[in-house]
C-alpha cells in the first residue's frame, strides 16, 4: 500500500494489519491493542490500517480528560452513530445498552455485556 511506503521499519505491524483487516472483512471479530512510547508511530497505523479499508465501517473514540467521570462516554461515542441498530442486539445486551445510555431505565448489570456481538 502507499502509505505502507512512507512507513519506514513498519512492515511487520503493517502486514498483522493487513491481515486483521482481511479476517475482519471475511467476517471475523477481531480485536488488536496497539501501544507504545508517545510519538512511536501509533497514531501512523492506525491511519495505515484505516487507509487500507475504505469498504469497511471504521468507528472512532478518543479518551478525554474532562469526560473521565462521565459513565460510559467512551462507548457512548463508539455507539452513538449505530443505535439505530439497537434492535438487533440480543435482549440483555439490548438493555444494558440502553440503560448504560439512558434511553431506559433500569440497573446495569455487568454481566450483561458477556457475550456481546455485532
Ligand atoms: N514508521 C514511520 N515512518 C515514518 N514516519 C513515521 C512513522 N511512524 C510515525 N511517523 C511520523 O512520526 C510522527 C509521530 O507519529 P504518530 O503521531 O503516529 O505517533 P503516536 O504514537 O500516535 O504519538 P502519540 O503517542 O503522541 O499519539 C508523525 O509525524 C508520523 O507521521
Ligand atoms: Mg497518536
């Protein structure tokens, strides 16, 4: 890819990209932490990975400070463009997506996210 070009000592974190994609375009879930010192070049994959998947859905979250005490703000911002689609979910994670986002009331169980699936 081109972008892979202008990452210079990235072709191992590129090609596990690469096949992350290609699994997750098959149809698979997949899950993948990237971390490292600030500046490593973070940021620069997952611009690599995104590039190469312009079929696919790519949701964002961003940690922020200020919103540390609000429950659930991270998973609020993954969420928030595919509620439409909250009908589709199994009735337990149904609810406590809809509890943990006020849309209803009721108690969060944690449990309840066990499971979870697109
Ligand atoms: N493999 C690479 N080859 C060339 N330039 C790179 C590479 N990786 C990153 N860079 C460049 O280095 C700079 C820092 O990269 P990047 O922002 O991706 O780091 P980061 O780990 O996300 O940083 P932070 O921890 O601050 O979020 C950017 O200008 C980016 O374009
Ligand atoms: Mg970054």
């Amino acid at each position: 890819m081109a972008i892979q070009n202008a990452l210079r000592g990235r072709d191992a974190e590129c090609a596990t990209l690469d096949r992350l994609v290609e699994e997750v375009r098959s149809g698979k879930s997949r899950a993948l932490v990237l971390r490292g010192e600030p500046g490593v070049g973070k940021t620069a994959l997952l611009d690599y990975a995104i590039g190469s998947a312009p079929d696919l859905r790519v949701l964002r979250a961003v940690g922020v400070e200020s919103e540390m005490e609000l429950a659930f703000a991270s998973l609020q911002q993954l969420c928030a463009p595919m509620l439409d689609r909250l009908g589709r979910l199994p009735g337990p994670q149904q609810d406590a997506l809809s509890v943990a986002f006020g849309l209803s009331a009721g108690k969060l169980r944690i449990n309840s996210w066990s499971g979870l699936r697109r």
